[in-house]
C-alpha cells in the first residue's frame, strides 16, 4: 500500500495544497536548531571520528581529498570568487569545523 492511499481525504487535500505552495506550515518545536552557546565544543559524530581514525592511522594518505577540475570559459572574477566562498563558510560552520586533539 503507497502513503497516499493510506492517507484520509483530509489529509491528501493538505498535502496536494502544501506541495502546490497553497497552504502554510506552522512549524514544530522540532523544526527549531538552537545555537550553540559560544565555547561549547560539540561531540563528535560517529562519521567525524572514522574520518579522525583514518587520518591518524594514515596521516600521509589523503583518504577524504577529492581532486577536481572545472573547465570555464569567459572573463574571471576572483575578487567574486573570493567572496563567495567567505560567505559559504560564513553561513556554514561544517566547513570551519577541526579536529583538535
């Protein structure tokens, strides 16, 4: 049985409105990501320490790099490029996250 069958008239109504952009969520408590406070260091997830493990018992091998090559044409800007990359790591902090042993 797919969801959509399992689901009451009601229910499918709203999922077509809100799938349509024709309805409003109101959103859960668990919709909301507080911040850390400053200072506090988060533990690490199990993923964060295989990727730990690997690089301390292969320090010389490069297991997580991943080599690319992009091809453009037309004039570059690296005072544009520059800035959007400061703003990625800006507005993501898993891009500024270290290990520190």
């Amino acid at each position: 049985m797919n969801a959509m069958a399992a689901m009451t008239d009601d229910q499918r109504r709203l999922l077509q409105a809100l799938l349509g952009g024709k309805a409003a969520r109101r959103p859960s408590p668990d919709d909301v990501i507080e911040p850390r406070r400053p200072g506090e260091v988060p533990p690490l997830s199990a993923e964060q320490r295989d990727v730990w493990l690997h690089a301390a018992m292969a320090p010389d091998l490069p297991l997580y790099n991943e080599a690319i090559t992009i091809h453009r044409r037309g004039p570059f800007n690296l005072d544009a490029l520059a800035r959007s990359l400061d703003e990625l790591l800006r507005r993501h902090e898993i891009w500024r996250t270290s290990f520190q042993e």
